[in-house]
C-alpha cells in the first residue's frame, strides 16, 4: 500500500552520512525489534527452502480422530477440519507466500524497469506514449485489475502471480524513469559519452546501476505488499486448490469455524502479518539508510 | 497559460485515459482467446449448436471487423451502456445501480473513519518524545502491513464470537456497519498518519509557527489552528490513494462480513467468468479514479494557488 505514494530518491543527502554503506555497517546500531525481523525472514526462508526439516508433521496427513484439536503439546498450534497438523501447513505454507511475493515483485520490476528505462532515454514521442499507457494502467485499482485478469486467464498459482506482479508495473514505470531522467545528466555520464563509450554500455554500466539502487530499496518494501496481495486473492479463492497449504487459503476455510475454532484463522493470520512487518521493517531501515537519515 | 486551457487540458487527459482502459478492456475481450458467443449462451457446458452459436455472432454484432465492433464498443460506452451480464441477464449497469449504495455507505463511513483517526493520531503523536514516536509508527507499520481481511477476521473473532457486541455479518441497520468499516478504515488509516503526522511535523519546523508560539499560544491552538490547516495539502493528493484501497478493500470485506455490494458483484463475476460485468466494474472504478484526481487537481490549485505556476 505504501508503494501507491510515489518516491524519487535523488541519492543521499549531502554530508549527512551519505557515503555509509548500504551492507552490513552500523549493524550493532540496529534497533532490536529489526533484529527480530531479520532473524524472522531467515527463519522464513529456511522454510521455504527444506520445510521438511522445521514440520513435525506432514502437512496433507489428514486423520478424521484428531480434528479440531486446539493448541496443546503435540499439535503446538492445533490442528484443523481434517485433523492436520496447523503448524506444518503454515510452515509448507511459505514457500508459496515468499514465492509469490517475489515471483510478482521481480515481474513487476522487470517490466517497469524496461519501460522506465525506455521512457527516460527514448524519444519524447515514445515517452509520452509509454507515460500516458502506465497513467491508463494506474487508473485501475490493484485488486480489480488482478480480477481481471484472473477472470480472462483462469486462477491458480502462474496467473496470481501475473495479476499481481502487473499491478506493480506502472509504479516501477514511473519510477525507474524518474530516477533514469535525475542521472541521465549527471557529470559521471557526460564523462562516459564524452570519453567515447557506446550508448549501450553508458546505459548498462553507469546509468542503470546508479537509478536502480533506490528501486531495488522500494522493490524490498513491495514485497510485502505482493504477499498480502496474494494472500488476499487466495483468501477470495483464486489460489491454489484446497489441500494445498496457503495462508491466504488456510484462513478462507477457518473462517467457517471461527465461533469453534478461532485458532484455524488467527495463526494464518499472524503468520502473514508478521512475514509483512518483517519485510517492511527491513525495507524502510534501507531505505532510511539510502536517504542518509540518521537512525 | 490561462486556467480555462489548463483545466480543459486536464480535461482531455482524463477522457485519454477512460479512452485507454476502454481500448484495453476491448483487446482483452478479444485476444484472450474465448469466444465471446460461447460464453453468452452459458459456456462450453451449455453446448450450443452451431446455427445457434451463428445467430448470437449475428445478433451482437460479432461476425463484424474488428474495427467496426471496437467502433460500436466505444459508442456503446460513451452512451453508458456498459453490456449485459452473461449471468444475470440484466444490464450491467442496472446490476451496478443496485448494488452500489451498501458499498457507498460502507467506503464513506470507512473513509471518514480513517481520516478522522488519522487526525487525532498525527496530532496527538507529531513533534512528542521518542517514546510515543516509536509506539506509534510500530503500531503504524503492523497496521498498514496487516492485510484488511486478516484485521477484519481478528475483529470477528473478538467482538462478534467472543464479546457478541457486534453482527458477524449482513448489511442491515448500522450495527452492522461497524466491524466493515473499521476493518476497512484501519490500513488506510495507518498510511495516512504517518504521511500527515510527516507533514505536521514539517508545518511545526515554519517561521509562522515560531510566530504564533511567540505570541503565547498553547501547543494545542497551535496544532489546531495553525499547523493543521497547513499541514493537509497533502493529504488532499491522496484521495485518488484512498479510494482505490477503499474500492478494493471492499472486495474482500463485503465477502468477509457477507454484505451487499459492488466488490460481491464483482467477486461472482470474476468466479463466473461474467466479463462484462467485470469490465463494467473495473471501466466504472477507472472512471471514479479519473474524476476523483481530476478534482482533486482543481481543489489543490484553489488551495495552494503555487502549485499552478509548474
């Protein structure tokens, strides 16, 4: 939802801490809760890779006896309508979240940033087509658009992540665009074409780099908000089918049960928002950095 | 350049744009690859016979050139007839017109929520201690980042099956309206906060601002009177912002709450592959977006007359 307002970084600040690293310097300044947000991401992404290892269970085994049964020392989050393990659906349940997050985040981006890039160093004429077409495409809110497109293609896990991933595209447009016009005439790239390198290499060697850094920064802040994006469109039932371990699906179910079985819904629901604020917290820190802000 | 030229610029830019989704929602009909006679007469299920499927091409029009249907389409819609719906038989529009009031009174009641909220929130936390700082873009950040089913779940869970203050669901009587509108309002809320409070604190750094305390006024007079007013330009520019998350929260919440509503229509259609009804939907919020800037441009040139001067 933040990335709806739109940001043009024009690199730090001078004198104010702008030469500081964006890697891992002034870690030992960092606040605590982004240290939990950080050790929660790598937890997420150690289940995302070998979620065999982190579930005590096998998140389709289904066995009618054990049913809604709350939280206790077995089960540690319960288990559900067909007596499967909740915390093991949650933990098979990440790969498909932080995929689609990234899946449509990266397609979002590469499509973006083509057309920025086109549009900041083509002709006016192509600038102007390709800026009125991203203002045609913003004018459509995100979760319609998605529909629509799920409503010509069909639903399941490739289609989400192009419903999704497209809503990003105008925004990423204008942006890399913006940023592409700010270094176009920076002294460094007069240099280069001055010093007779070919236009190519001055766009992949000094231009693209230097606008992509700020993106990159926003890119991680949108993750999160293609992660709630397709949560919610699997939470609508346009995901992946039922015994399929999704949060957004996982919730959809639960809601049936919530007078019976308010666990079946809140862990889910826990689940993505923290995965959210994690990323979000990691994502604005960078983007504070970026700025040169202090902490 | 006069302000008549610049308005009916602005004009024209916004008819470019409807002009534009039009043209998209036209080639999205036509190179998904369906075939749209198929889907008037109910699908691959419904297995029409040819001559049948003939005479439906004939009747809309669609064994015509492209050229010429894109020509009708655009005619069609500049009258505001938006089609029929493939499964409920009835104008697309007639559908809409039905169902839009539960959704106005929700996105209202939501939207004044959240600004209300984010009044009180950025006025009572700008320019305070680190400590109220830290509360309040933490419960900010896990606000805005929380998705609204998932709030609107957690207020179900709390008020309707645990507390049963509330209705967990129907669009009846105002009680009802109380959990949508909050589930809705709250990231929205969050989002506009941090930006007001932003601003605020901006207003508080001014020479007026000095001048005023100079003058002995309270904290209060001077966040109220003063910084505020000055402080909501922005928040003007996000209008077009706060409809599309309203719109689209709707979606989710009207299924949530099993209420009424635009976002309901448009979950069946898109269910029930009913395209007309959700390009009709999405042409028409399109159209709301296009008005709502439009207007939102000519108050900020009233406000701040500066910003014309570009």
């Amino acid at each position: 939802m933040s990335q709806a307002i739109e940001t043009v970084i024009v690199g730090p600040a001078p004198g104010v801490g702008g030469s500081r690293p964006l890697g891992f310097a002034g870690f030992t300044h960092l606040r605590p809760g982004l240290w939990a947000a950080g050790l929660f991401v790598v937890l997420l992404v150690i289940a995302s890779a070998v979620p065999q290892l982190l579930a005590p269970y096998d998140p389709l085994d289904a066995s009618a006896r054990l049913a809604f049964q709350q939280p206790n020392a077995i089960h540690w989050l319960g288990t559900d309508e067909n007596g499967r393990d909740v915390l093991s659906r949650l933990i098979y349940g990440v790969r498909s979240s932080l995929f689609m997050g990234l899946a449509a985040t990266v397609l979002g981006l590469a499509w973006g940033t083509l057309l920025g890039l086109i549009s900041g160093l083509g002709p006016r004429w192509l600038d102007a087509a390709i800026m009125r077409g991203v203002d045609v495409l913003l004018a459509f809110p995100d979760l319609l658009l998605a529909l629509v497109i799920i409503t010509f293609f069909g639903q399941g896990t490739a289609n989400l992540i192009l419903a999704v991933g497209i809503a990003g595209v105008p925004r990423y447009a204008r942006l890399v665009r913006a940023q592409t016009l700010n270094v176009r005439n920076a002294g460094y790239v007069e240099a280069a074409v001055t010093l007779g390198q070919s236009q190519l290499a001055v766009v992949l060697r000094h231009i693209l780099p230097n606008a992509f850094k700020p993106v990159l920064i926003l890119a991680t802040i949108g993750i999160g908000g293609t992660i709630t994006a397709g949560a919610a469109l699997s939470f609508l039932g346009f995901g992946a089918p039922p015994p399929a371990p999704e949060w957004g699906g996982m919730m959809a179910i639960g809601r049936a049960f919530l007078a019976n079985a308010p666990w079946l819904v809140a862990w889910p629901a826990l689940s993505i928002t923290l995965t959210v604020v994690s990323i979000s917290a990691i994502g604005r820190e960078l983007l504070r950095r970026s700025e040169g802000k202090p902490l | 350049m006069s302000t008549l030229k610049r308005i009916s610029l602005r004009l024209l830019a916004g008819v470019g744009v409807l002009w534009g989704a039009a043209t998209l929602t036209f080639l999205a009909v036509n190179f998904s690859g369906g075939d749209t006679a198929l889907a008037i007469l109910g699908g691959p299920d419904a297995l029409p016979t040819p001559e049948l499927l003939a005479r439906v091409r004939a009747e809309y029009g669609l064994d015509q050139p492209l050229t010429v249907q894109y020509g009708h389409y655009l005619a069609r819609l500049a009258h505001g007839d938006l089609g029929e719906s493939y499964r409920l038989r009835i104008p697309v529009l007639q559908a809409i017109s039905e169902q839009i009031g539960a959704t106005l009174q929700l996105s209202f009641s939501a939207a004044l929520l959240a600004i209300l909220l984010a009044l009180v929130c950025a006025i009572l936390t700008a320019n305070r201690s680190r400590w109220v700082r830290s509360a309040a873009s933490g419960s900010e950040l896990v606000i805005s980042s929380a998705p609204s089913f998932v709030i609107g779940i957690l207020l179900l869970l709390v008020f309707s099956f645990h507390w049963h203050w509330l209705p967990p669901s129907g669009s009846a009587g105002w009680r009802s309206l109380i959990l949508p509108s909050v589930a809705l309002a709250l990231p929205v809320a969050a989002v506009l906060t941090q930006l007001l409070r932003q601003s605020l604190e901006d207003t508080l750094e001014q020479p007026f601002i000095a001048m005023a305390r100079a003058r002995g006024l309270s904290e209060t007079a001077v966040r109220l009177r003063h910084a505020l007013r000055h402080a909501l330009v922005p928040l003007v520019t996000l209008a077009g912002f706060i409809f599309a998350s309203l719109l689209g929260g709707a979606v989710v919440i009207e299924l949530l709450f099993a209420r009424q509503g635009i976002g309901r229509l448009m979950l069946d259609a898109t269910t029930n592959k009913d395209v007309p009804m959700v390009l009709g939907v999405t042409l028409l919020a399109a159209t709301v977006y296009v008005v709502v800037n439009l207007a939102v441009d000519l108050i900020n040139r009233w406000i701040d007359p500066r910003s014309a001067q570009e």
